[in-house]
C-alpha cells in the first residue's frame, strides 16, 4: 500500500498537461567492481540517451508517447554551494581571476575518511507529460522499468520500479516544487500534436498537387480533395495505445 502523502510536494497541471520535478541525491564514491563512481555511469547513461535523440534514433522515452518535454542534469557541489561558506569548500573566484575553482569529490567530500562534510552532487529530472502523473509512473514501471532503473539506481535510496509502492514513495519523497509552470498547448496531447502536424503536411502535399508553381490548377482538384479527405479523415493506423506511438500513413508523392 501506498503511503500517505503528508506534506509531499503537489505537481502542478495546466489543462491536461501535468509537471514533475524531482531532485535526487547521487550516490558517492565508485560503483563496485568498476573505476567508475556512481556519477560518472549516471552521465554515462544519460549521454547515451542525448546521442540517441541528437542523431534522430528512437529511444527508450519513445516508449512513453504521452511525454512532451524532458530534462535531466547534474547539479554539482561546485556549482550548489559557490557563496554559500561551507567549511573547506573554495571561495568564488575573485572579479578577473577566471573560472571559479572545480570541486574535487575525491578529496573534499569526506567520503573516503567519513570525516567532514559529504557534499555531493544531485540529479534534476523534470518532466511534462498528459494526464495523471500516477499513471505516468505506472507506464514507466511497465515500458521502460530496466532502463530507468539502469539510470536512477545511481541515487540514493532508490528501490527500483519492481515494488511499485516503494517506487512512488521514492519518487515523491525527491520531488521538488515547481514555481513556474507554462504550457504552450494545455489542452492538446501529444498524439494530438502529432496528429495535427500530420494533418498539416498532408494538406501541404495537397495544395502542391492541385496547383503548380504557376498558380494552374489541377484538372481532377474534386478526386484530389476527396482523397485527402478519406487520407486524413482515418487515423486508425499506428495511432497511440498504451505504450504506443503515433505513427502517420506515408504520404503519397507529387504527380
């Protein structure tokens, strides 16, 4: 069973769109049996995840067709605890001496000797999907359990998405408010948003079927339209179920 709330953190919507920002401690020092520490494989696999989406490949978010933005980065204590007068953390640079100085987890965590201060840097997810953001996280704990799991497992605490109790109790435990929450198109989901722009190029190719460069129109314009009409009016075909994708019918060529 699921724990109660309390003061947990609400996430905001807008229309049908939903936010969630979580702010998760990375684990400390290096995974077992690797040179790696636990923040260098948590980059590792979000970079694989950016490569991915920078070369135009399907990954595993594809999975997850109700997400309209995502973001995840690493907040380090350099950049955290500038100004803040922590024992032995560097001072900021001074006005002209250059870039503020780089922490050094290795030697001024404690981490090592369990003396001192254990500063460590903190993961930041933020995520805008439709809908409700329980049955969001059920998708994941569905589509995509081993590659997320693969991600998160480098925080502290995080039980995986197996028990789904303890993975919401998780999950809400690290979310933070969100002060600020805009939303282009509140109502529109994302299959609706792709829809629509398929809806769009369809008519593009229309238009540049029934009149040419020089503004002539096309003898069969009735044939033509009433075939867009049946090509556009039909969106049985790849349209999203859960754990789906919206996949648009290939477009005829010109002539």
């Amino acid at each position: 069973m699921d724990s109660p709330v309390g003061d947990w953190i609400n996430s905001r919507a807008l229309g049908d769109v939903t936010e969630i920002c979580v702010m998760s401690p990375i684990r400390l020092g290096r995974v077992p049996g690797e040179r790696r520490t636990f923040e260098e494989r948590l980059r590792f696999k979000i970079d694989r995840l950016m490569q991915r989406a920078e070369q135009g490949k399907p990954n595993v978010l594809n999975r997850i067709f109700t997400i309209h933005f995502a973001r995840m980065l690493v907040i380090r204590p350099d950049q955290y605890l500038t100004f803040s007068g922590s024992p032995g953390f560097p001072e900021p640079s001074k006005p002209g001496n250059g870039p503020r100085p780089r922490f050094d987890p290795y030697l001024e965590d404690g981490a090592s000797t369990g003396k001192g201060p254990q500063y460590r840097s903190w993961l930041f997810t933020e995520v805008i999907f439709d809908g409700d953001i329980k049955v969001y996280f059920r998708d994941i704990a569905e589509m995509i359990a081993g590659e997320f799991d693969e991600v998160f497992e480098n925080c502290e605490e995080f039980p995986g998405t197996g028990d789904f109790g303890k993975f919401w109790n998780w999950i809400r435990k690290y979310q933070i408010r969100n002060d600020l929450f805009l939303s282009a198109y509140p109502n529109l989901s994302v299959a609706r948003i792709k829809q629509l722009e398929d809806f769009k190029n369809r008519f593009d190719a229309f238009v540049s079927r029934v009149r040419s460069p020089t503004g002539e129109r096309a003898e069969s314009m009735d044939e033509l339209f009433d075939e867009f009409l049946r090509e556009s009016q039909q969106y049985g075909y790849g349209f999203p179920a859960q754990g789906g994708v919206y996949q648009p019918r290939p477009i005829k060529a010109e002539g």
